[in-house]
C-alpha cells in the first residue's frame, strides 16, 4: 500500500468513491423496481442532479452501470442474508435451515425496494448470453452453492440421510423460496407457511438422528436446535 | 355493425389495425427480451422506421403500450396454453395435468423470446401499485384461476380427494413449474422433471378412484388416460 492510499484510508473513502456509491444505490434502487433495463446514464444524471459527462467518468457505459448494480445487489445480500450465518458459525443442517430464514427475512424487511430484485432479473435474462445474464446467473448459483454446501455439511454430520441428492435438494429449498415469494405478492399466502414448508423439505431430507417431529413448527424446531445446543 | 365495418371485416382488418398489430408484436418482443421497463415509443419508432408522431397516434402514451403488450402477452399464452384443451373438452384431472403439460411445452417451444414474460413482469413489479402491475397480476391469477377450475372439477368428479385445499393445490403446481423454468434456465434440470414433479403433486391430490402407480411416469399417466377414455 503506497503512502496517498495509507493516507486516504485514514480519511475514510475518498470522494470519487462516495460519489460512485451513491449513484450505484440511487440505480440498484430504481433497478430492483423497474428492472436493470431501464438503467440509463441520461436518467440517472437527471435524477442525482449530476452532469451526464461526470457520471460517463464513473462508468463509461450503460453496461459497467448495470455491472455496479448487480454486483451492489450481491453483496446487500451477501451483507444480510449470509454474513449473519457466518459470523454465529451455525453448521450443518441448523446451517441451511438458517440461510432459507435469513432470505425470507431479507424480504420481509424490504432490504431491496420493489419485488425479489434477483429473482426478476433472473427470469427475465437468465436465458440470455452476454455479461449481466453471465454475473446474474452467477450470483443466483452462489446463493444455491451456499445452501449446498450447508447441506453438505449436514450430509457429513449424519444430519442428513446418505441417499439424499444434495444438489437436488438445495434447488428444491430455493424453488420453495421463490414460490413463497410468488405466494405472497398474489397474497395467497404468507411467510409463515414458507417457513413451513422448508421445514418439511428438512424433514424429508433428514436422518433420524433428528426427531422428525421437531420439524412440525417454527417453535419446535429452535426449541430442538436449543437443547441440542445447550 | 355497420355498413363500414361489414366492408371492412369482408376485406380483413384495416390498415390501422394491421400496424397496431405490428406494433404490439415488435413491442412484445423487446418487452419479452429486456423487461416492460425499457419500452419507448422512441426506440419503437426507431426499430420499425416509423415516425414518433405516427406511433403516439396508435398509443397515446408509454402506458397505454406497455398494456397492449401485456395483453397481447397473455392472448398468446392464452390462444396456446389454454385454448387447445378447452377445445378437446378435457375434463377434471386430465385437464389440469394437460394445463400444466402445456405451459412448460409453451416454455419449450420458445413462444415467446427471453425468460419466462410474466415471470419476469411479476416478480419485478407484482409488489407495486398502479395500472400496469395490476393487469400482470391479474393475467397471472387468471392461470391459477384455469388450474384451481379443473382441480374444483376433478373434486367434483371424486378424482381429487375432500379434504384437500383446491387453492392451494392449485398454487403449488404453479410453484412447481415456476420452479421448474428456474431450475431449467440454470440448466440444473429439464422440463422431463418438471412433469415428473407435477405427477407426484398430482398423486398427492388424488382420490382412490385413481391408482398411485399411474402417477410414476407420463407414459404410464398417459397410457391410464388413453385407456380410461376407451
């Protein structure tokens, strides 16, 4: 690290990093309600009162815009759904149980405005080629490799039952996740029922070293994972 | 009807018409491809070598567009998906299986470019208010709708068993073939499980009158459909 970086990392970010951050957030947020097409250097210039040639030296195109973007939306995920799991060390199929909760709470809170930001975009360039349906697929494939490798992990703790496709299984509890998302803008159901029926996913997946009762509610379950802990 | 419009209807549809119809369709395309939110009658006029002026004459507005295409979006999904089973009078569980069987082969057969539209549509805006995320959640809630018709039916016909949710039923085949686009757009499975899965739920639902063992597989389904018609 060279003596300007030392110095500006003291002084916390510097302004063309704060700028460039701010109109990443002020895209990500018409993006997640409108879709990554709509982005354009033109409307965001307008909308943050800046100049079309000084946010042009930010990005240099529509598309390393729509890259800042998606990559933002990545790691507000990556910051809420994930990084909480990590840090408390949860392990196996307590794990997986925990990163499908966080999701749901992801959503719940609004953390992204308008519907499921990834979700969206997925269905609707994922069939794509090109760089954005490239990143786009890549960052929905991290979320289930996340949900795998917690499965995994439950796999090797005898948690759950040899036999069981892990990859398979990891698809499933995401589909779960996207339909309760479907369920819930038609309002036919809520998260509730979501929670519910991952833990009946768990259940099927299960080895029997865990009570297939404790998959019957939300409250059995922690209560299972408590005494299991103390 | 007029004398005018018999003249016309005689001669086909009007020119205006005719270019409405063309609009829509260069719309949809685009709309299908990049997201509703991309649509302008610039870009538009641009593509189909048309006046700006010209193209406001046919819409108006950019919501009056987008709502053409979403109309025109569901007639398609309509005039494919669904219409061909209402002709051969499908009845009860083999209309809902037929339903389901037709909207992934709609997927398969690339009816409409990019991911899935209203998949895409739904999930991007099915959370926010106004004219044009009302008319795509009611296009969606009309596909459950045609799904929970036949369940209702099936019920009646002692193919489904009392006791089980019709609305809910219906809303889970619809997660699974979303989740069955999702899985196929990540190239984790194809839509030969997706049927498979929609079988199983099918099985689930079914009342005595029908033998569990049909369910394992769509040439098993089929051969029991075919001779059950005999």
């Amino acid at each position: 690290m060279g003596k300007k970086s030392r110095k500006q990392a003291a002084q916390g970010p510097s302004k063309g990093t704060q700028t460039r951050h701010l109109i990443v957030d002020r895209a990500l947020n018409i993006a997640a309600q409108e879709g990554l097409g709509v982005l354009s250097i033109g409307r965001l210039a307008n909308e943050l009162k800046m100049s079309k040639s000084g946010l042009f030296l930010h990005f240099g195109s529509k598309s390393n815009l729509e890259s800042a973007v998606v990559e933002r939306a990545a790691l507000y995920f990556y910051d809420y759904v994930i990084a909480p799991i990590e840090e408390k060390g949860l392990q196996g199929i307590e794990r997986a149980w925990a990163l499908c909760d966080s999701w749901l709470d992801f959503l719940e809170q609004r953390i992204l405005p308008g519907g499921y930001f990834f979700t969206g975009a997925y269905f609707q360039c994922a069939g794509q080629s090109g760089a954005i349906p490239r990143q786009i697929r890549q960052a929905v494939r991290d979320w289930v490799d996340a949900l795998g490798q917690a499965l995994s992990q439950a796999r090797r703790r005898d948690e759950v039952r040899g036999g069981v496709d892990i990859v398979q299984a990891a698809v499933e509890l995401n589909c779960v996740l996207i339909g309760a998302q479907w369920s819930q803008l038609m309002a036919y159901t809520d998260h509730k029922s979501a929670r519910l029926t991952i833990l009946a996913h768990l259940r099927d997946i299960a080895s029997e070293e865990i009570p297939a009762h404790v998959f019957e509610s939300v409250e059995a379950w922690q209560a299972y994972l408590k005494n299991r802990a103390d």
